[in-house]
C-alpha cells in the first residue's frame, strides 16, 4: 500500500508537466497525497472494519475534497442519493490495491474488486481495470514470476503488454482511461528492478503521472516487498495522522504488505 502512496506523492508535481524522463528529483517540496492516496486508504479502511465501499469513500473524500477528484466523482461525493456513473475512468484502478493485498484467492480478488469499482465506475472498462491492477498486485504479494503475471492478465483481460517504456513514450498522450492507464503502469513494474524504479518509469511516460505512478508502485510493492526509508520517511511526513494509522493497522493486518 506505501508503493501506491508513494507512487501519488512522488507523481502529483508531474501529473500536468507531460514529462518524458525519469530523471527527475524524487521528492520536491510541493509533493503531496491526492485524490489517488485518500480512496486507497479508503479502500483499505472499508476492507478493515467492514464498512461499505460507498460509504468509506464518500466519508474519506468528504474530508478531504480538495484532492483532485474527478468532476463526476465529485458529483457522486455529494449527492443525496449518490448512483455509480457509468466510468471507465482509471479512478477504480488507482484506488484498488488494498484489495489485492489483502484477498485469499483469485476468485475472491475478481469479486472484490468488482465491489470495490462498481459503486462509481461500473462500466465493463472501470471494472476491468480495478480487477486487472488488483490480481496483479494478488499475483505480485504470491510470489508469482513477472512473466506469470504478464501472461496471466494479457490472457484474462486481453490488455497488451508486449511493449517496452521505450517504445510506449514517444506516442503516449493524456489518458485518464482504466484501458489507457491500467497495461501502460503494469508495463513500468515490469521493466522496473525496484519501486523506486518502477514510479520513475510510470511518471516518464507522461500521461496522468500520480495515478500511473500509484499503480505501478503498488504492484512493485507487493512485488519487492521493500520500500526504502528514503522513500518511506519523507512520505510519512506529508500524510495525515488518520491515514498512518490506517496504513499501520492494514499492514499488522495483512503482513505480507509490510514495508521493510
């Protein structure tokens, strides 16, 4: 869950910048959580106490309602009767990760996720995204091979994985679609030899940079299992102390998503 977080964080300077490197400082002084980080804790919050995904998100993000929502989204956060919306936006995939870490089966994974995502984005692509980034991060934590999980969602869910970072930036535009967003990140953690690595590579395409970013460190996380203080200390500082203890008692919780 730290991979996501630090993925928004280190990303949210760049989400507009259109940057096509990964040389860029890690961290820079006006880094902070967005819309990305508050529905992954969200997500996690709902999965530790039971209570409903609509409910957790809409709780969360009124808390907090300057974190970047989308324009749809933010009508949902505030209707009277709020009804998902029929988005194929990559909200449901940036926020999903939790499930991933903390689901006991395939089966069990694909339906959570489906919960998870269809309470705003219940169209199939919306759906789709948040199953594809949660069996990864499922497969990742199970100490599956990056070549089994590359098989595995190409084969479920028909997304391309076969190109490199290299050859996908040059043509890689603003995309704020689960299809455009979802194989680009899982692409990153493929090439990537670490977390760090895998943000720098998401953020390089220069697309919608935190939420690229967030996926792919999510799934490196669980991955690598390992996320250095250099990343980890500079990040706690900038969170609230609600989200900490969220992420502290998800992680006692489920220990395979523990930050070394």
């Amino acid at each position: 869950m730290i991979g996501v977080i630090a993925g928004d964080v280190i990303g949210s300077v760049h989400e507009h910048t259109r940057i096509k490197s990964t040389a860029f400082p890690l961290f820079d002084a006006r880094c902070s959580f967005t819309d990305d980080t508050v529905l992954t804790v969200a997500t996690a919050y709902a999965i530790l106490t039971g209570t409903s995904y609509e409910t957790a998100y809409r709780d969360f993000g009124r808390r907090y309602p300057d974190a970047g929502y989308g324009g749809m989204f933010v009508q949902w956060l505030f209707a009277a009767h709020p009804r998902p919306y029929n988005s194929w936006g990559n909200g449901s995939a940036m926020r999903v990760a939790p499930v991933g870490l903390a689901c006991v089966s395939v089966d069990d994974v694909l339906k959570e996720a489906e919960r998870s995502a269809a309470v705003t984005h219940d169209h199939p692509e919306g759906i789709k995204g948040a199953q594809a980034t949660a069996l990864a991060v499922f497969l990742a934590r199970s100490g599956r091979s990056k070549e089994a999980i590359r098989d595995e969602l190409t084969g479920r869910f028909g997304y391309d994985l076969s190109g490199s970072i290299d050859m996908i930036r040059p043509g890689y535009e603003w995309d704020v679609s689960c299809q455009g967003s979802v194989p680009a990140a899982v692409v990153a953690f493929l090439e990537s030899t670490d977390v760090e690595e895998a943000i720098r590579l998401a953020i390089s395409l220069g697309g919608d940079a935190d939420t690229l970013a967030a996926i792919a460190g999510g799934i490196a996380h669980a991955f690598y299992r390992y996320v250095p203080r250099a990343i980890v200390e500079p990040l706690r500082e900038r969170l609230p102390a609600e989200f900490l203890d969220v992420i502290d008692e998800f992680e006692r919780r489920f220990p395979l998503a523990l930050t070394t």
